[in-house]
C-alpha cells in the first residue's frame, strides 16, 4: 500500500541521530489530527534533548517528549504508562525500537571488549526493546483491532495499523560476516543485533495471530555519531528511504530483515 504513516507513534532515541531525523520526517508528514508522535529520549530537559524540544516547539500538539532509558525496566514501565495515559483507548500504531549503543568504540577489536561491553550492550540493544514490545503488546493489540477502513483491516498486517519495526544492521547478518569483519568486529554490536534479529523473528511468530507486523529494518551507513563521518548516508536520505519502505510493508514483509530501501539482507 502507498501513503504516509499515522496514528501513535513511539520512536526510541529520538534527541539524535537517526531517532530525531524519524520525528522530524513524520512530524513534517503527518497531519495533526491523525498522528501523535511520543519521542523518546533519556533525558528530555537535558542539553542533548535541545534539538528536539526545539522540533517539539515547531509541531505544536503533534510531538509528546517522554523519558525513557531502555536499560532500565523501571524508566520502560513509566514510558509505556504515560503513552498508555495520552493513547486511551486508541491503542499504539507503530514502535521504532530505535536507541542503541556501540561498545567500546568501533572498530572495537577483541583486545579492547570486556565482559561489560558485551552485557551492556545486549542490555541496550536487546533487553530494551524486548521489554518495550513486551509491556506495549496491550497498547498495540487494541490499535490492531480497532475498525477503520484505512488501515488495511482484515488479516493485512501494516505499519499503519499496528507495527514494531526494529533497527537492526547489515553487521548482524551471520552470511555477511566475512565481508565486513576485518573492518570491524564489533563483537557486542553484531552479537547483539543478531539477537534483535531472532527477537524480531519469535516476536513476528508471536504476534502474527494479533495482526502486529514485527520487521528489522537496517537504515544504511548513515553520518551520525554512530555512524561516524566516513558513512555515506545523511539520515535524511536514510530516513526518507526507510519511512517509504516501512508504509509499503504488509504480511510479507513480517519476521525479515530488510534494508532502507527495502532489499532483502540474508540472516
Ligand atoms: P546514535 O549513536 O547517533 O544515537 C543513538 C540514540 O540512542 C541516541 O538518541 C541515544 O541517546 C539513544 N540511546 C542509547 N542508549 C540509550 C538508552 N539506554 N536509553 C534510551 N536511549 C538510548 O546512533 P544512530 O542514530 O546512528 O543509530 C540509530 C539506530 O540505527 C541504532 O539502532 C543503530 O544500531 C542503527 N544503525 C546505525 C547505523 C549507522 O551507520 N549510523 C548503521 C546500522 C544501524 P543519548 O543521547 O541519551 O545517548
């Protein structure tokens, strides 16, 4: 299907980055009346939320900045509570489970990467958005069954209707790593973003009996601090592609991992 996205949206890590390039696009497409975007970020009255309060200010009534850490079950609880509270009975349409960390600093070879790197890492990058899922998984069972005409009812899954997409990356792909590892091994990164794949292919299994699509999605090398300057994807680009992919998903898609612009990466 073609169109825009709409409805609740919660992005995570949305002060930076790829996260805050998601808020702007959607809050620049999205009419006020149809959507509602609750950004997510550690700390929103801090200096590193300024570009988004900022975004928040220029979108009057469409961007709702909630705290959320995504290593820590008790700030998760409260962020799922206080979209809960504004959602009412709507129900949440999308999840970008967004936010993650890269530990140590890349190229992050083995002589460099403790034990903590790699339980750190999985905590951020995997038990966060397994939680997220889990303790939205109400929110987005009611927006799956709520009756519109628009947003592709019967047993058609779609971003539009009721969704987790998660941002993976083209490093977690097992088939794949003899091509990128020399460059970088990153092993807490990839191991942990190829267990967001298998989380994102049980929660696909799971959720399919509720119509809730679940889909990885890798944004690109994109310029960002994650990304580094060498990356040669601006997170507009990055984000346009990824927004066009995401509002043409339907069953088919559910359970894969596809690229920002919507080629098939082999697991
Ligand atoms: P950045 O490092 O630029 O931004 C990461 C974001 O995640 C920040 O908003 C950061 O918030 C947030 N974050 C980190 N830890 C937590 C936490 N515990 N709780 C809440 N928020 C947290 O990364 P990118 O924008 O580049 O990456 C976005 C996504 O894209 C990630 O999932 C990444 O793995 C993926 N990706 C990126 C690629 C790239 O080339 N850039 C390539 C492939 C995948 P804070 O400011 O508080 O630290």
């Amino acid at each position: 299907m073609s169109g825009k996205l709409q409805g609740n949206i919660v992005v995570t890590g949305s002060n930076r980055g790829i996260g805050l390039e998601l808020v702007r696009q959607l809050a620049q497409q999205v009419k006020e009346e149809e959507t509602h975007l609750y950004a997510c970020c550690r700390e929103p009255e801090g200096s590193q939320a300024q570009a988004l309060r900022e975004l928040a200010a220029q979108h009057p009534g469409k961007i709702s900045i909630i705290r959320l850490d995504i290593s820590d079950e008790e700030s998760i609880s409260a962020a799922v509570q206080a979209v809960s509270e504004h959602i009412g009975d709507e129900g949440l349409n999308l999840l970008i489970n967004n936010a993650a960390i890269n530990k140590p600093a890349s190229p992050a070879p083995l002589s460099a990467t403790e034990k903590k790197h790699m339980m750190d890492v999985y905590e951020t990058n995997v038990v966060g958005p397994f939680l997220l899922a889990k303790m939205f998984l109400p929110l987005l069972q009611r927006a799956a069954e709520r009756d519109s005409p628009e947003n592709n009812k019967g047993d058609t899954m779609s971003c539009r209707r009721s969704a987790i997409i998660n941002i993976s990356t083209l490093i977690s792909s097992i088939e794949k790593c003899p091509e990128s590892f020399s460059v970088a091994q990153m092993y807490p990164y990839r191991t942990s973003k190829a267990a967001l794949n298998m989380l994102t292919r049980c929660q696909a299994e799971d959720f399919r009996a509720h119509n809730i699509l679940v889909t990885a999605v890798h944004p690109g090398w994109v310029q960002t601090e994650m990304g580094g300057d060498q990356a040669p994807l601006t997170t507009q680009d990055s984000v346009r592609g990824m927004l066009s992919v995401m509002v043409s998903f339907s069953n088919k898609d559910c359970g894969r991992l596809l690229d920002w612009q919507g080629g098939a990466i082999p697991w």
